[in-house]
C-alpha cells in the first residue's frame, strides 16, 4: 500500500483527489467465503463509487486493481471511455 500512498501525495500535489479500495478479502477487509475474481471486485468497485457519489472517476490499479478497474470501466452503464 505504501506505492500507492506515494501515488496519493502526488496525485494531490497536482489537484487529484485519490481514493484507495481495500479490496474483498485482501489487506484489512474481510474475507467472506467465495471466489474473488474480476467481476466481484468491479461490483464492490462500483458499488463504491456510486455510494460516494463520484460520477466518472479516473481508475487505476495494479495487477489485480488493474483487471477491477478495466472490469468496472467495461461494465458501467454507460460504458466509461
């Protein structure tokens, strides 16, 4: 997570706002029962920028954030480009 914070700072240093997920059963969130693919972490990541309200959000990630975030971008209705 330390990469990520590094990313932050300088994101903000530039007038981003960043926002870090703590993905379904990675880091200090819960691991429920179930697989974690692609698909479930877009619909958390969804789900998220829909409750905070975030319109088109640039997203970003790395390995498995990269696979959400192109997942969440393919799924969105309408599709964000």
């Amino acid at each position: 997570m330390s990469l990520w914070r590094r990313a932050a700072a300088r994101f903000a240093q530039e007038g981003w706002h960043a926002i870090s997920l703590d993905a379904r059963g990675h880091g200090l969130s819960e691991a429920p029962q179930g697989a974690y693919t692609a698909r479930v972490h877009a619909a958390d990541l969804a789900g998220l920028i829909q409750a905070l309200n975030l319109g088109k959000p640039a997203l970003m990630g790395h390995s498995m954030g990269a696979a959400t975030s192109a997942t969440t971008a393919a799924r969105a209705e309408p599709p964000r480009r």
